[in-house]
C-alpha cells in the first residue's frame, strides 16, 4: 500500500505552504513508519507511548490507536489484509 499523505497540524501540507519543512518530514516519516508496523502486526511499533501521550490526538491518530488496542487484545487473522472494515454504522 502507498499512501501519499503530510500532515501539519492535523491537516493536509500543500506544496508551497509555510511551516517548518523538516518538521513536516520528520512526522512524515514517522506516520509512515508507525503505517508499515500497523500493516507488519508490530503493534508496540505502531502505537509508541509517544503517540499515546498526545492530548490533541488527531481523529485519524485516535482511530488507529484505537483499532490498536484492540489487535492487542484479538490478534487478526492470519489472512488479514492490513485493512479496517465496518461491522456496524
């Protein structure tokens, strides 16, 4: 899977947008690195206590910290394909 996303501040970074782009890289990298151990069932990778400490979680962060938890408690099968699915609205 490729995902193509940069966030600052909890939005979406344009080209061309101010801010402090080696910030903008390093969570960049680390959103990327904390996907690929989500995908890998590296659970304490995904979700450092970093991650967990943040008061102003974005929704998205919040979400994946989330689902983490409870692929802690219920490891997905061994087919799992790395993606969310509803059970319910």
């Amino acid at each position: 899977m490729t995902l193509f996303t940069a966030l600052v501040n909890g939005r979406m970074w344009q080209p061309g947008q101010s801010g402090n782009p080696k910030k903008q890289i390093e969570l960049r990298n680390r959103y990327a690195e904390g996907l690929a151990a989500y995908g890998d069932r590296r659970w304490d990778d995904a979700a450092p206590p970093s991650a967990r400490r943040s008061r102003r979680s974005p929704p998205t962060e919040a979400a994946m910290l989330k689902r983490i938890d409870l692929f802690v408690a219920e490891s997905p099968t061994k087919s799992w394909d790395g993606a969310w699915r509803l059970e319910q609205k």
